[in-house]
C-alpha cells in the first residue's frame, strides 16, 4: 500500500485515539485485524523531532492546533490531548493541582517520555529534525522515489496553523534551557542528552547553555 500517515499519536499503543475521525478509526481497525504474526503495522516509520525547547514552550500555551486554551475548543482539545498522553506516560498528572497545564514540568516530561516511547516502539525509525527536513529526505526515509521527476523543495513551508498566537508568546515566552534546569535538574540534563542524539544542541554543555539565559 502507498499510505502515508502522520501523527504524534501513533507513539503510543491504544484501541481509542483523540481527534481521529470515524472513517480512519475503522480503517486502521481493519488494519490491524490484517496484521500478521512478525508484521508490523507501521512501516516504514519516520520519527520527526523537533527541538524540545519550542515543543516545551509550544505545548505549556496549549496542546492544541491553534495554541490558545483560553478559547472553548482550544481548551476541549488540550484536555484531551493531556488526558491521552497521561494514560501512557505515568509521569504525567491528570490532575492540574499537581501539574498545572501552563508549568514546564509537564511539558518537559511529555516531550522526554514521548520521544523515548517512541524510540523503544520504532528502534528502527529514521529520525529527521522538523526544522531541516526536506522533500527528498522524507522521501529517501520513507523508501519511496519521486516517479514523475517532478522538482521536490529543498525547504518545507512552516505551517501557520499549529502556531501559538502572539498573545500567548507573549503571556508564556519560549522556555530556556535555565528555567528547564531550575525546574529539574535531572529531567534537564535527559533532555539535553536526547536532544543531542536527535542532532540539536551539538558539542554544548548544560554550563553554556544556561550561563546568563
């Protein structure tokens, strides 16, 4: 099949899956009655990464398309993107009392355990960076060619649509690597650790990255 599928959901194993529509629900539904014993059902799987001091701050504002909990459906949607990550990641508080939804604790663990989960599910997955992938890398990482030749871009355009509006940067600026290490020391430097094997932050130490941030 040539099917191609993107989702952060798809870390995670689960029989119910937030925002999915009913006609792809019984589609995968029969797709994964299909599988066979040793078959797996995503294949092959390309891990996009991106830096996790943008997704810490992104996800704090909201977990949501549009970033804006304050709006009805922008807080519907959060709820229900925490609510799903909570039920694979035990880290994770349900509860806003104990983590609330704009703290940087909870969004640094969702992107550390996400990421993980995903390398323990797909060890074989080609990780490529949100912010240099290109046409012809996700082709080559999805084992697919460009049949009719066509010119492939070099850069893919940033969508406007899953951006934080400027009110919300500007209530919750981005996260620096000093507040991610006051919050959690430890928690701080794994992010550094796993940041570094996607590609990010190379060569640079937790020193420099939070001395006079």
């Amino acid at each position: 099949a040539n099917h191609v599928s993107v989702s952060w959901l798809y870390a995670a194993q689960d029989t119910q899956f937030p925002f999915e529509h009913l006609q792809s629900a019984k589609y995968r539904q029969q797709r994964v009655a299909a599988v066979q014993p040793g078959e797996k059902l995503f294949g092959p799987v390309v891990h996009l990464v991106r830096h996790p001091l943008k997704v810490i701050s992104s996800t704090r504002r909201c977990f949501c398309g549009k970033g804006m909990r304050t709006l009805p459906a922008g807080k519907r949607n959060d709820l229900r993107s925490w609510k799903f990550v909570s039920r694979h990641v035990p880290e994770i508080s349900l509860s806003v009392s104990d983590m609330p939804l704009d703290g940087i604790a909870r969004s640094a663990l969702y992107w550390f355990h996400w990421n993980t989960l995903i390398l323990s599910r797909y060890p074989e997955a080609t990780v490529l960076q949100l912010e240099t992938v290109t046409g012809p890398k996700l082709l080559e990482a999805l084992n697919k060619v460009n049949a009719n030749n066509t010119k492939l871009p070099e850069t893919i355009k940033s969508s406007s649509f899953h951006t934080s509006p400027v009110q919300e940067k500007l209530k919750l600026p981005d996260v620096t690597w000093s507040q991610l290490w006051k919050e959690d020391e430890v928690l701080a430097q794994s992010i550094l650790d796993l940041a570094q094997r996607f590609g990010y932050e190379q060569g640079r130490t937790m020193e420099e990255l939070t001395n006079g941030a």
